[in-house]
C-alpha cells in the first residue's frame, strides 16, 4: 500500500495535467516533476534531497494528476 500515491490520487486541490509526482529511486523521496519533462527522453530528473540523477524510467514511482 502507497500512502503517497492514496493521498495524492484522493487530492481535490490538484488540477489534472499540471504536476506528476516522482519518487527518487535512491532516498525514495517525492518530489514534483512537469509532465513535460517526462516526454523528453533525454532529460534525467534529479533529486532535489540526495540530488542522484536519474532518467525517469528509473523512478521507483511516478504518479500523475
């Protein structure tokens, strides 16, 4: 069970479309990320707590709005 997920996804506040949730692979912290962002392949996210880059396929989670 995801509790980060439940919450995010049970939001009334978030607008569809705008931010995708990411959970770092390494410190498995959730940090935004631009759904934009994720369309590029060739852009690595970076966490903004342990600042590990990593390509997005690699996230342990994403979650959408």
């Amino acid at each position: 069970y995801n509790r980060m997920a439940a919450l995010m996804s049970d939001s009334q506040f978030d607008k569809p479309g705008n931010a995708t949730w990411a959970q770092c692979p390494a410190c498995d912290y959730w940090f935004h990320v631009a759904p934009a962002l994720l369309a590029l392949e060739t852009v690595d996210l970076i966490c903004p707590e342990c600042a590990k880059p990593f390509a997005p396929a690699e996230a342990k989670a994403l979650v959408g709005s």
